[in-house]
C-alpha cells in the first residue's frame, strides 16, 4: 500500500462517515469522513444534500493530496520516507492541520529524523475542549506506531 491508501484507511476509522452534513467538535459544517470543503473550494453547508461512500473517500483523497503537499513544505525529507511515516503524518495534519505542524515541536523532531521523540510529541494531541479525549488518544497511538515502523 502507497501512504495514500494508508492515510485514506487510517482517517476513516477514527472520522468515522456521515452521509449527511454535521458539525464538527470544532464547530465546522462538515460531511463524510470529516471533509469540510468540496473539490471546487465551496465550503460544506448544513443544507447540502447526503452523499455516497464513494463520494466521500474521493473527497477524502483530495485532502490528503493537500495534507501531502503541508507535510514536504514543512519537512521536505518526508518525501523519501516510508509510506507508513508519511501516512502517519497526513492522518495528523488532516486532523490537526498544516498551521499546527508548521509552528509544532514535533516537525523539529521529524526533521532531525528523531522518530522515537517525534513519536512522543504526536501522542502529546489528544486534547478537545480542553480535556483529554479516548478517541484521540488511540488515533495518536496508531499514527505513532505507523511512525516509529
């Protein structure tokens, strides 16, 4: 598997999938699994009609070409890095976004090519209204374990 189907798979199990639109923890009109955009830029409206699975991880995919993009920005060795690490990176920036990986400590580990640290501060994001959420907690655990493999 390339670090797009692993990232497609990790982001599925842990946004979960709606057909129709809802809104966010972070309080965001959102559809499928956790989109909040459309192909074409318009942001997802409360009134937007249901959509397919399919759809969905097209949807999917194209923000993580986007997530791809932030992660060689901020860290342009990711490039040459195994599937796994780069997977694990996308399902953070997907989640978290790429303004938070830009200013994060953990990008100072991941360029210095310290897995083992950078793994430690990617596990630090669990945190949603400011209390510790389970949820988050196993998703970190998972992009850890993907990347320290």
């Amino acid at each position: 598997m390339d670090a797009f189907d692993i990232a497609v798979e990790l982001c599925k199990e842990f946004e979960g999938f709606r057909h129709k639109p809802y809104i966010c923890p972070a309080g965001v009109p959102t559809i499928g699994y956790g989109t909040t955009r459309y192909l074409d830029g318009t942001p997802v409206q409360m009134s937007d009609l249901a959509i397919t699975y399919g759809k969905a991880e097209k949807l999917l995919r194209n923000d993580l070409v986007s997530c791809y993009k932030s992660m060689i920005k901020y860290c342009p060795h990711m490039v040459t890095e195994t599937p796994s690490r780069q997977a694990a990176i996308m399902s953070w920036v997907y989640n978290l976004g790429a303004g938070r990986l830009k200013v994060s400590t953990m990008r100072k580990r991941i360029n210095a090519k310290d897995w083992d640290l950078a793994a430690y501060e990617l596990k630090r994001w669990v945190r949603g209204g400011g209390r510790i959420l389970p949820g988050l907690v196993r998703r970190r655990e998972a992009e850890a374990n993907l990347l320290i493999s």
